[in-house]
C-alpha cells in the first residue's frame, strides 16, 4: 500500500497543470504525527482527568446536568488550544502541503478521526453511518485511554464522564469555523453490561462560520 | 477491598457492579504530553477560580495529586513482580519503591534521589519533574509550584500504604551546573507522623 509519503511521481503536464503532490493517507499522516509526540503514561493522564471529574462532581453538589456541562466546557477549552498542536504538527509530518486541512466537513470528520485521536491519545478510529448530504457521522473509537479503571456508580448512572473529550472536538473544530455538535453515541460507561461495546461519538455540522473580514468595504 | 483482577474502581468506592473482570493490562500505554498538558493546566483553572489564595490553590493540587497516587500505586503494587504483589510494610523499602518504581511508572523515570533528613523526615528530589516540565505556569499565578501536585501523589501512595505523614514541595535553588535546561530541582519533603516512626523503631 503505497499510501506513504512516497517520492514525487514525475509526470508530463503541461504549464498551466498545478504540480501534484503526493497524497498521504490520514491514517498514516496520524500515526506519523503520534511519533513526533512527547508522551506520557496513559494511566498519569486518565487518573489525573479522573481526579478532576470526581471534583467536579463534588464540586456540583451531584447535580450531574451541571457536572455535564462544566466538563464539556472544560473540553471544549482544551479543544480550542489543541488546534494550534494539531495544525503545526501536521504540517510538520508530512511532505504534502495541505494535508490534515479541512476544507469540507467530511475532510474534518476523518481528521478527527484518524489524525486528531492518533495524534493525542494514540486512539484508533474511523467515520462510520454518514446522512446522504455529508453532514452527520458517528466516529467510532478502538478504546479511550480516559476511561480507564473506570466504573460509575448507579447514582452517576447519566454522568457524561468522556464529556471533556466531546468538548475538545467541537472546540478544535470551531477553531478552524467548523460548528458542530459531537455526543457520546455509545458510551460503555454507562452500559457495561453490553458485551465489546465501542466508544463513539455523533457529529454532526451545524454551520460552517463564515471567515470575518476585518474591513468593512 | 481490592480484588486481585481488577484495581479499584476510580468514580466513588461503590458497590462492585458484578461486572467480568478487566485485564489490568502492563501499564506502558501512552498518551500524548500535550494532552496531559492541557488536562492539567485546565485542572489548575478550575481550582484557581475556586480558590482564595496560592496556598489554597496548591493544596487544591495537592488533593488531586493524592487521589492519584493512591490509585497509581495500587496498579503499581500489583504490577511489581519483584514484590510478588505484597505490600511493603518497612518505610525505606516503601520509599525506595516510590523512589524507582512509582516513579518510573507515572514519570517516565526514577526519582534522582532520597535523602534521610531527620528521624521522620525525608526527602525526594527529581531534577527534572514531569509536571513542571510539561506546564508553563502563567504570570498571574507568580509564585504556583505545580509540584504540589507531585507531593499530593507522594501523600496519597504514603497513606495507601500505612504510612500517613505531610507531604510538600519546593524548588531548589536554581544550579546551573546541575539543571536541565533552566528547570530546578523539585524537591518532595516527607514528614512522618509520630505513630509511623514509633512503629518502624518497634519494628527494629
């Protein structure tokens, strides 16, 4: 599979053909990427977000709707600062100029997907159930390091505990003027009776903002 | 209540949910530092807007810290095959434990040093703290070590393990000779309550 950065393929073109560069999977772009990353444990990261989550919690007086929403603001946050990461890796990992932009919607769904998840939590995952008009997917998830040692009690039965990461999607998107709502689709915290159940979360566009120019003219 | 196949669940001890159980896995999977970063800095906000003081801010840090170390040092523990799974029931095992074990588990690395201070009081360095290395403090928040963050994780294993004492950070003096790229020494200061060092003398 030479979806690899591969050497340019010279062609015949005319003047006016713009050069084709080649094209890097995003898959491939993402676990490049991943490589270039400082790490730490993953166990430091999710006991850490778990500490915050259970202050929260307290924090909330256990009114779980507040606690919900304070961690998918709290996401949204990171997401917003996670952008320039992810921007300034991308264009560093690969020798195709452009790749990892989103010009459409569906081009930012599998960033997120293959790119974003790789990148920062070494996360596998793929667009799936797209609507006819490319609007609405569902990014299904190969494990979520957050989640680990993680069981909610009957109580936080409704808790949004993966809240955060919802947030930080939307909130990288809306960096680069893609409005979007994502919820958790299927969360095994909350039905862990079922057997091999995946996170994944829906995303679905809500507007693409318009760039703003700055001269009224 | 620790069951051998499953480490203690993390949301509120709560009643086991009679689920099969989870692999504890071997504990090297990674994320991405920036992740942690921003989860941090983000866990600083918060608290920030919570509390009145630095002083209340880090101890705000310090609990979070100790909520994780009591965790981590459960998988830690279990995982150390050394150790054969038991609990380390002397103080300078337990401190050479945290010292290489806990440390390279949760850092990356072994703690530089320990040093014995006084008959309950001890100290663990770490030239080159994970937490203050992937945080950048802002100005607003001057004088914030987010090494208490550390001690709260050195408290929280010390408790877990019988062994409560008060648990501080602090920067060393700034040694160019020794720093890394500027940063300074962090140092994690132990003081043991009275009843930990009467036993380990009972103990000999």
């Amino acid at each position: 599979d030479d979806g690899c950065v591969a050497a340019a393929r010279t062609r015949t073109r005319t003047n006016d053909m713009p050069p084709r560069a080649p094209y890097t999977k995003p898959e491939v772009l993402g676990a490049a990427c991943w490589q270039t990353m400082d790490k730490v444990n993953a166990e430091l990261f999710a006991l850490t977000h778990g500490a915050l989550v259970r202050q929260i919690v307290k924090d909330c007086e256990d009114d779980i709707d507040a606690a919900n929403a304070k961690l998918d603001a709290m996401g949204y946050s990171m997401g917003t600062r996670m952008i320039e990461e992810y921007l300034s890796r991308t264009l560093t990992s690969s020798a195709t100029p452009g790749a990892g932009k989103c010009g459409t919607f569906e081009e930012a769904a599998e960033a997120v997907a293959k790119i974003g998840l790789r990148m920062f939590l070494n996360v596998g995952a793929r667009c799936v159930d797209w609507d006819e008009e490319r609007t609405k997917c569902t990014i299904e998830m190969d494990g979520n390091p957050l989640a680990m040692f993680v069981e909610l009690p009957e109580k936080y039965g409704n808790l949004g505990y993966c809240n955060a990461l919802c947030g930080a999607i939307r909130g990288a998107l809306e960096m680069v003027r893609f409005r979007v709502t994502c919820t958790m689709a299927s969360d095994p915290l909350k039905t862990p009776h079922v057997p091999d159940a995946l996170f994944a979360i829906r995303m679905e566009l809500v507007e693409i903002v318009p760039e703003e120019y700055p001269f009224d003219e | 209540r620790h069951r051998r196949d499953r480490v203690e669940t993390i949301v509120m001890a709560s009643n086991p949910l009679d689920l099969p159980p989870t692999p504890l896995g071997r504990g090297r999977s990674e994320v991405a530092a920036p992740a942690f970063a921003l989860l941090f800095s983000e866990m600083v906000q918060y608290h920030q807007s919570r509390s009145l003081d630095i002083s209340a801010l880090e101890r705000a840090l310090e609990d979070a810290g100790a909520d994780v170390g009591r965790r981590s040092y459960e998988s830690t523990s279990y995982r150390e095959k050394a150790s054969g799974s038991k609990r380390e029931h002397r103080l300078l095992p337990l401190l050479q434990f945290i010292q290489s074990s806990c440390w390279r588990s949760m850092f990356g690395r072994v703690a530089d040093s320990l040093e014995v201070y006084d008959d309950d009081e001890y100290l663990l360095s770490d030239r080159d703290c994970l937490v203050n290395r992937f945080i950048s403090v802002p100005k607003d928040l001057g004088d914030l070590n987010c090494g208490a963050f550390t001690a709260g994780f050195v408290r929280g294993i010390l408790h877990a393990a019988g062994f409560p004492a008060k648990v501080s950070a602090y920067y060393s003096e700034p040694n160019p000779a020794a720093d890394i790229n500027g940063v300074r020494t962090t140092n994690i200061l132990m003081k043991f309550e009275r009843e930990v060092i009467e036993r380990e003398s009972r103990l000999g």
